[in-house]
C-alpha cells in the first residue's frame, strides 16, 4: 500500500482476440482519501470509467446501431440535425453517426410516490466513447425526471424505460461505455460495446 501505479498486462496464447481490462491500480490503503482515491466518488464517474466491470444495480438492454441502419427505431428517432455529442465540434476527418437503443428493467429504478399519487424517479443515461489510447472522443450525458399517474407507472412496469443517444464518432476502434443511473438511490447499470468504424 505504497500509493504507486501498478501495471496490469493480460495475455492469452491464441492473440486472435482484442483484450478488455482495468490496465492497472493504485496500491492505496483502503478509506483513506488520496489525490488518486478521494473515497467517495460520483456513481455516474465509477460506472463510466473505461474497461471497469459492468455495474449491474441495474438491468437494461442496449443495442448500437449506424444512423444509417433500417431499422424502424432508428428510423423513428429524433436525431439531433447538428453534432451529437459533447466533443462532436472537435473530431476530424469522415464522421458517422450511431444511435444507442436504451431499454432499462423499470424494476431497478427508484420511484417516490407523492400524496396526490404520482410516482417521480430521477434517471441519469450516459454513453462515452473511448478510443484505442483509451481516452474520451465523444460522449453524451442527459438526466432524465419521470413523473407517472398511477396508470402510467402501471403501463411502465409492464415495460421498459426507453432513451434513444446519438453520438458522432470518427473511423476507428471505440469502446462504447453505456451506463444508467438512478440518482435517487446511487444505483447504476453498466456495459461496453465494441464498435469499429473504418474508414471512408
């Protein structure tokens, strides 16, 4: 527990196969705050850093696809008419935009019913490209508030909470890091998608 950076490297006999990992840690004493460990950290910034293990507090699923696809969702969506994307103004060269399909287990979200009987959750979606030096390219961020009758919430439990994310991404290799949380409870659901954009 000497504060440094140890190095992680893992490797396989068969190198066919593209490797994601935590490439290290800081060997620090645990609950006490340092400039690399300052103990109690945000859920959305633990859940989004870039080959973490998946959070699963919260089931959803996810599916990435071109803008271009056919697909009747992607065909369906509001896509914003200018850059998607925080970092959108800043990449270069050929861009591609792809949409990111939310469907999150409304079973994991906190709702807090009010007097008059409406049910309120505070959800929070994420999605950040990293690239192969494992840095941010892109990435959205958007809190959405729910406020359901009685019925809806009904409806909803029955389903799924739907969100739809444009992102803008340059050719490359990218990790897609998709989280949900839900900021009521500090719970948050996590994975990351592979996505390989060649070049135009």
């Amino acid at each position: 527990m000497n504060g440094q950076f140890h190095k992680l490297q893992v490797r396989i006999d068969n190198g066919a196969y593209n490797l994601a990992y935590r490439r290290g840690y800081y060997a620090e004493a645990p609950g006490k705050s340092t400039a690399n460990n300052p103990g109690k950290t945000n859920v959305i910034a633990q859940a989004a850093l870039h080959g973490a293990p998946p959070a699963t507090q919260i089931l959803f699923q996810a599916r990435v696809l071109p803008a271009t696809d056919r697909s009747v969702t992607v065909q369906a969506a509001r896509l914003p008419s200018g850059p998607a994307g925080e970092m959108a103004g800043t990449l270069k060269g050929p861009i591609s935009r792809y949409v990111i399909e939310v469907q999150v287990d409304p079973h994991g979200i906190t709702f807090e019913e009010s007097p008059e009987g409406a049910h309120r959750a505070d959800v929070e979606f994420a999605v950040i490209a990293y690239g192969a030096d494992e840095k941010r390219v892109n990435y959205f961020e958007r809190g959405v508030e729910l406020n359901l009758k009685t019925e809806q919430y009904a409806q909803l439990m029955a389903r799924r909470i739907p969100a739809l994310v444009a992102l803008d991404l340059p050719a490359g290799n990218f990790a897609l890091r998709i989280v949900v949380v839900d900021r009521a409870a500090s719970r948050a659901g996590s994975l990351e998608v592979p996505v390989t954009i060649a070049a135009r």
